[in-house]
C-alpha cells in the first residue's frame, strides 16, 4: 500500500493512499467469504453457493460495498504506524477504484495544532472584593416577599403600590387608526418593573378596568429610534400585597428550617456572601483563562470547535419538552451568536492539556479516596461503591485536574483587588 500524507494547514491533512490489485484481492477474498452465507440462488441452498458462481454473478457490488471498510481500515493503519491521533471525523475527498487494477482513495483529517506555550505564569489579574450592605439585603428580603405575595382582584388603581394590568395592546397609525394584525392580547404590566417605559407607568398609574389609554413612547434598537403609538384596554387589574415578613413567614418560606426572623436575615446575608465569593472566583479563572488564551495565537482544529457547538444545541435540545430543536430555530443566528465562544473555549481546551502535560499534573488515588470520603455520606453511598463510579468516568479526575490547574495559575499570578460597592458593578 502506497500512502502519501500532504499537509494543507498546521491542523489538516490530506492522506493519498493507492491499493493495487495483488493487494486487494485478499481483502476482497474477505469480504467474499462474510458474504457468503447470505446468498441465495436457485437450486442451491442458502450458503452453499458455490465461491466461483459468487464471484461471478455478485463480485462487482461486492467489492463495491467493501471499499469503504477498506479505506477505514487502511487509514486507521497508516495513522496507527506514523503514531498519529487524528481528531474529529475523517472524511474521503475523492476515491477511484478500478476493478482488477487499483483502488486510489484520499482522505482529509485534522489534528491537534502545534502550540509553543508562552507566559502562563506571572499573569496580572484582578479579584472583585465586595461586602454585602443592608442595601443588598433589603432587596434580596423584597424580591422574596414580592415572590410570596398575593394578588388582590380590584376595578382600579387607587394608590402608589404595585399592580398587575392585564390589557390588550393595539399600535396605532400615527393617524390613529388600529394598525391591521398589529394587536396583543392578554399583556401584563407591573407598575413596579423599572423596565417599564415611564409613559406607560404615567398612563397606567391611574387606570381602571374598561378603560382604553392611548400612549406614545420610544423604542431604541442600537442607533435606531421606534416611535410606538398604542391603545391599551386594561381588562384586569390585580393590587399586588406583600406579606410582613415575622417569624410566622420565615417558617413558612423556609419550610421550617429558619425558625426567626433575625435567623433569616443572618442566613441571607451568609447566602449573599458566598454567591460574592463565587462570582469572585469565576471571574477571576474567567480572566486568567482569558490572559492565556489571547496570548497565544495558532490554528483552532474545525471538528473541536463543531464539538463544542454541537453541545451548546444538545443543551438547548435538553430543555425542550420534546428534546428537540425548536421549529422555528434559526441556526444561522445560532452560529453567529455561538461560534467565537467555541472557538475559544476549544482553544483554552488545547491549552489547558499543553499545561497540564509541562507541569505533569496528575490525579492521586489518594485524592480520590479523600473526595470519595467527603462524598459518600452525603450521597448515602458506600465509599467502594462511590470509588468504582468515580475511576469509571473521568468527568471527576478532570474536575480534581482543573482545580489543580487554577490552584497553579492563580499561585503564580499577580492578583490586584478591586473593591466593588455596587451590587451591580460586576
């Protein structure tokens, strides 16, 4: 077998291979023979027909369907002896068989790129530093009550606390006159969204059911400005009460866990502080993987990036009822929105396993057994049990891994802090 590699990027490959006819005729004898038992032919019972009379009558389709197991195997040969991982789904570019003489086929594939690792120690990077306020604590203590509030029916809007309005919208013309196909039915509006536009609120802050309220507002799309004109009939109006928040209400949305009030406040503030401490540390990993990704440019292998998008739909497939793509999906706006950020991640996946690999990271059992023995109880599960699971899928050990790989980076790293006072300043 004659096998020409020619390299077309720092990632792709194409293979030329060529099989000669003295070189076939064995793997065809092969395929003959599973074949075979299969054939029926009048006057002959099934399987016994004679190899000779099979040849003749069925040989061409035969060694036809045979060709695609041949150049499989014929690849995964050439790649087995040159010491080559191929990555991604090989696929045949072009392919002429000649029978009784050749079979010349190619094949392109990628793999992995050549990376020369740069700086990945001594980065400069920033940590966000921020003390949950009373501030944050109230409007945390707001949103659960606003969550476990009632709804009280009413003809009209009679103070300055929240409502709900349900109410058909219809735009307008600028002469007024109802725009055809242009109507919803059935929106609702909370007085309290600070999203909703002002002269909504203003025309809506003293409507009552029945009544139809015209407004005129802007609507900005990047450098382009909307101007709506819309009649809204209010259909329902819903007087939102919010609980007092005692002890009574503590038990009750916590399902008996918090007995107190107080208890409840401490318990949020601590809730608070760890999700800080989260977005800290993501942010902080987010920035680091940053700094190295952007330092190093080279090839990003097209078959890891389709793996990566191939998960995003996957993820989107998995919250559908029918786990399915939506009908109306638009694929195009997906790989638009989506393709940067495969790419990136795919690049930090090569690098992440070039740094591993320079430092010799590994997983000890001894780190196993120590996760294992924190696990266990909380799982109820018997700690061989728990470690034959853990060695058996290696969605664990690359978990140890990063946290092995961050530890390194953020040792060696110069990490300034930055105080955040506002709770949306992340």
């Amino acid at each position: 077998m004659e096998v020409t590699i020619k390299t077309i990027s720092d990632v792709q490959r194409e293979a030329e291979f060529t099989l000669t006819n003295t070189e076939l005729q064995p793997l065809f004898d092969n395929a003959y023979r599973k074949h075979a038992p299969k054939v029926e032919l009048k006057g002959f019972r099934k399987g016994k027909v004679p190899m000779p009379m099979i040849k003749k009558m069925y040989g061409a389709a035969i060694e036809h369907d045979a060709l695609d197991d041949i150049a499989n195997n014929s690849f995964r040969s050439a790649m087995e002896e040159r010491n080559v991982e191929p990555i991604g789904r090989p696929s045949m570019v072009e392919s002429d068989f000649r029978r009784g003489e050749h079979f010349t086929f190619k094949i392109k594939y990628e793999v992995k790129p050549t990376i020369e690792l740069k700086r990945y120690k001594g980065l400069e990077v920033e940590r966000l530093v921020h003390t949950v306020g009373d501030k944050e604590i109230e409007q945390e203590l707001e949103r659960i009550r606003r969550v476990n509030a009632s709804l009280l029916g009413v003809t009209l809007v009679r103070d300055d606390g929240d409502h709900i309005i349900t109410a058909d919208l219809q735009e307008l013309a600028d002469d007024g006159m109802p725009l055809i196909g242009k109507k919803s039915k059935d929106a609702r509006f909370s007085l309290a969204d600070e999203t909703l536009a002002s002269e909504i609120r203003d025309a809506l802050k003293k409507s009552e059911v029945g009544g139809e309220y015209r407004v005129q507002f802007e609507t900005r799309q990047g450098d382009h400005v909307h101007h709506n004109h819309v009649a809204i009939s209010v259909k329902k109006i819903e007087k939102v009460e919010l609980p007092d928040v005692d002890d009574a209400f503590v038990r009750r949305v916590t399902k008996e866990k918090v007995a107190t009030k107080d208890e409840f406040l401490a318990s949020m503030q601590k809730d608070l502080e760890s999700y800080w401490a989260e977005q800290s540390e993501r942010q902080l990993q987010d920035l680091l993987v940053k700094e190295i990704v952007t330092s190093h440019e080279f090839e990003v292998p097209e078959s890891l990036v389709s793996l990566y998008m191939e998960s995003y739909l996957e993820d989107i497939k998995s919250r559908t009822k029918d786990k399915r793509l939506p009908s109306d999906f638009d694929m195009k706006r997906f790989d638009d929105a989506n393709r940067e950020y495969a790419s990136f991640q795919a690049k930090w996946g090569l690098l992440r396993e070039q740094i591993i690999e320079r430092e010799d990271l590994k997983v000890s059992e001894e780190e196993l057994e120590e996760l294992v023995a924190k696990d266990a109880p909380a799982l109820g599960i018997e700690k061989e049990q728990l470690m034959k699971y853990y060695k058996s899928t290696g969605s664990v050990s690359e978990r140890l891994l990063t946290t092995k790989l961050m530890n390194l980076l953020k040792g060696n790293a110069t990490i300034r802090e930055r105080v955040v006072e506002d709770s949306v300043a992340a």
